[in-house]
C-alpha cells in the first residue's frame, strides 16, 4: 500500500524557518514525482512546490520562489521542504503527494492521487 508521512510543522515567528519530511513507502519511489500542497482554513488546498525523482524537474508556485526549496534522499525514500523566511499567509496545513501514473510535476491536486495526512505550520507575525 502506498503511503506518504509528513512531519517538521510547527509554530514559527514571521521570518523563521522550517524543514518539513515526507517519507514514502509501497511504490518505487524514484520513478514518480513527489508534490508538497497546503491548505488554510476556508481555502482551497494549493500546488506549492514539486520535484520529479525521475528526471529531477520542478515545480515552484509564485509564493514559493525564493523562498521553499525542495530536495530528496533517495535512499531514505524522502522528500524534504525547506521553508525560509516564513511569512503568516504561509500558514496551513501541509501535504505531501504523488500522482499514480506521472512522473513529472504539476501544480493541480487533481494530478495526485496519494497523499499523506498533513502537517500544521502556523506562522506567528
């Protein structure tokens, strides 16, 4: 069964930085893509950044840029999102995803089809 596990949110001051995980098992990991989403109360969940394990290819959504960075380790099947200089509207709960049959990235939720159970970051200003 495949299975995608977030951790690392939290509660951080405007400015800080956080380093979520997500751990994947019950597929091969290196031939999919692996996106991280978020969603805030009373909004709709959003493509925030992705990388393809296959060829490497990535995603950025605007409020990304400059900001997340996303990397992998493949042999501990894991993806990681750097967040740097975290502002309040960054505030959600984040989700990390796989799409069953692409292996190159997009911003749509409707391109995933497993997910992990989410993590809260709560950026305080």
């Amino acid at each position: 069964e495949v299975q995608l596990v977030e951790s690392g949110g939290g509660l951080v001051q405007a400015g800080g930085s956080l380093r979520l995980s997500c751990v994947a098992s019950g597929f091969p990991f290196v031939d999919y893509a692996i996106g991280w989403f978020r969603q805030a109360p009373g909004k709709e969940r959003e493509g925030v950044i992705c990388i393809s394990l296959s060829d490497g290819s990535q995603y950025h959504a605007d409020s990304a840029k400059g900001r997340f960075t996303i990397s992998s380790d493949n042999a501990k099947n894991t993806v990681y999102l750097q967040m740097n200089s975290l502002k309040p509207e960054d505030t959600a709960v984040y989700y990390c995803a796989a799409p069953r049959y692409r292996n190159h990235c997009s911003g749509s939720r409707y391109h995933y089809d497993y997910w992990g159970q989410g993590t809260q970051v709560t950026v305080s200003s």
